[in-house]
C-alpha cells in the first residue's frame, strides 16, 4: 500500500517533489495547494494532481479563473500520512500539522530550530527514522554535505573553508539581483556552514559567498584539511561509490556552470534537473593532506531525492538508507 503524501505548496520545489514522488513505487501525491490560480495551479492539473486552495479565503481565486479545486488544505490534510512544506518560510503551518498529529517536512529556508533536526540521506537517515518533523537543508548544505561526508567518515577532517559562488535567482524570477555586479554576503561566515554543523555538529567548516549575476547554478570552491593524506585518485574513487555525485571534465569540454546544465539536459532528465553534485574531476587536486575542488549545485533540483529518502525514514519504510537511497534514484532517473 503506497503512503499518503500531501505537498502544501507547488512552486520550484514542490512540483519537482511532486513528480519525483509518484514516481516511487511505494508513495503518491494526493493533493497539492496553490494560493492563486498561477500557470503552475493549471500545471498541476494537467498533470493529474488533485489541486486545493491554501484556505478559503483563496478558493474564490479559483472559482473566477475557472479552475476547479478540490477544497481547501484543511480538508486535504487529514487524509495525508505525511505533508511536504514548500511554502515560503515563516509561514507557520506548524501548529496546524501538530494538531492533526502529521509527520512533516520543510525546507532548507526555514531554521534548524523549527524542528531540531536537519537532514541529509547520506549523513543521518538513522536520526530522522520515526521522526515527526525534519527539515531537508538547503541546496547549497545538500551540496557541501554529499562531497565532505565521506572524506569525514572516510580520511577525518581538520578543517573546511568553502566559498559559495551564488547564483542570484532562480532562472523565473525577475525581481532579483544583482544583475550588472558581484554582491559579497558581508555576514561572516555564511550560514552554510552553521547548517552543515546542523547535521554533522563535529565538522569544523568555515563558509563565506558571493551573488553573481547569473540564474543557471551555484558553484562551491572548497579547500579540506584532512586528517590523512591522500592522492587525488583516492578521492576521486571515494566519491565515484559516492550516490548522487557525479563527475564532469573540463578536458570534455565542460568548463562551466552552462555546460554542465546542458549536458543534464541531454540525460533526458524531467525539466533537465541535475539531482547530483556536478565535480570536476581535473579540478580535484591534493597537496599532502590539503584538497582542493570545485562543485556545482544545481539549486532548483539536487534535494529533491533527500526530501524522498526523508520520507521513508520519518514513516519508517526503509530501514538501511542506501536501500532508500538506490530507490529513489532508480524511479527518477539517476544512474
């Protein structure tokens, strides 16, 4: 019998979960909400998911656009095992899933205190099993946790120092900047490496970024103190047994952000996503215990696949995270 799965909010992130979900042989979508009837309200009707209003105060919106809804969230959420938040954060559904007694996940935009405990599949599918709430962390954290992980569990790690190249926007939003300029996050460090502590508190990491003018993806330079020296083969063949890391060569000619997204395009993938971290293996270079490397996150996509393993973890489906984890992947098309 397929889990319940309840999606509050069908945005960037929600319509991917979507998709990727009832894709799994053991879940289904059984509604999403919209607060407006947007070209992505008539999207998830054509797909043939069940379609319900916020509230309703918002089912007139509807009505008068000519798209039928099926209610409101109150009458979708009784009939879901489990809800994924995508709304916008802070927007305080908490309450109302504790009263119904839901399991629930949110979003890396939330803090880690909403829930105590922040998730990645690789690092702790264990601390989330029978959960009954778990934030997925941030594309970025996602990111920084599927390379550094293994070198941590694998060589130890002294230290981290990770700059995040950020892309400004996502490639549909308008209202962003910067659009001529190179914008530095002058907080000091970043917060990405607060919530990669969030799931690995031992991991001494330091973190700072850059906004630059460009919606495709973001690109992390990292430099690893590890405990052992290694070769830059042996990390390499570490994250080739590494789920959701895959490789790209500048040799081949992928020397950017753009190649790499139009090379996720010619693997056929839904909306040409990239769920797994893109490294470049010529740029994967050691100097005794130092490594250095360059990654790309595919911001829109690459947490996709942790918010499916999160589910089978909270309602305890699956007990051995890389049973989850294979899952997963096959039914949305990683190799």
């Amino acid at each position: 019998m397929k889990v319940k799965v309840a999606i509050n909010g069908y945005g960037t992130i929600g319509k991917r979960l979507a998709d990727a979900i009832n894709a799994q042989p053991d879940m289904e979508v059984i509604g999403v909400t919209k607060t407006r009837p947007t070209f992505e309200a008539k999207m998830a009707n054509l797909r043939g998911f069940p379609l319900y209003a916020a509230s309703k105060d918002f089912v007139s919106r509807f009505d008068e656009a000519g798209l039928e809804t099926q209610g409101t969230l109150d009458d979708l959420l009784p009939e879901a095992d489990i809800v994924m938040d995508c709304t916008p954060k802070k927007m305080g559904y908490k309450e109302m899933y504790e009263k119904l007694g839901k399991k629930a996940i949110w979003q890396g935009g939330e803090k880690h205190d909403l829930t105590g405990l922040s998730f990645n599949a690789m690092a702790n599918y264990e601390q989330a099993y029978g959960a009954q709430f778990v934030r997925v962390v941030s594309c970025n954290t996602t990111g920084l946790l599927r390379t550094l992980y293994p070198l941590y569990t694998e060589y130890g790690i002294d230290n981290v120092l990770a700059v995040m190249v950020r892309r400004s926007a996502d490639p549909w939003d308008t209202k962003r900047g910067p659009i001529n300029a190179i914008e530095p996050v002058l907080k000091v460090p970043s917060h990405h490496g607060p919530d990669v502590q969030s799931v690995v508190p031992e991991l001494n990491i330091q973190t700072t970024a850059v906004k630059v003018p460009t919606t495709i993806m973001h690109l992390h330079s990292v430099v690893v103190d590890l405990k052992k020296e290694v070769s830059s083969e042996d990390v390499i063949g570490l994250w080739k047994a590494t789920p959701r890391i895959i490789f790209v060569s500048g040799s081949e000619g992928i020397k950017s952000t753009a190649q790499i997204m139009e090379m996720a395009r010619d693997l056929c993938r839904e909306r040409g996503d990239l769920y797994e971290i893109a490294v470049w293996d010529d740029g994967v270079h050691t100097v005794g215990k130092k490594l250095y490397y360059y990654q790309a996150i595919h911001q829109e996509s690459d947490v996709v696949p942790e918010n499916v393993d999160a589910i089978r973890s909270m309602l305890e489906m699956e007990e051995d995270k890389l049973k989850s984890m294979e899952t997963t992947d096959k039914y949305i098309g990683v190799c």
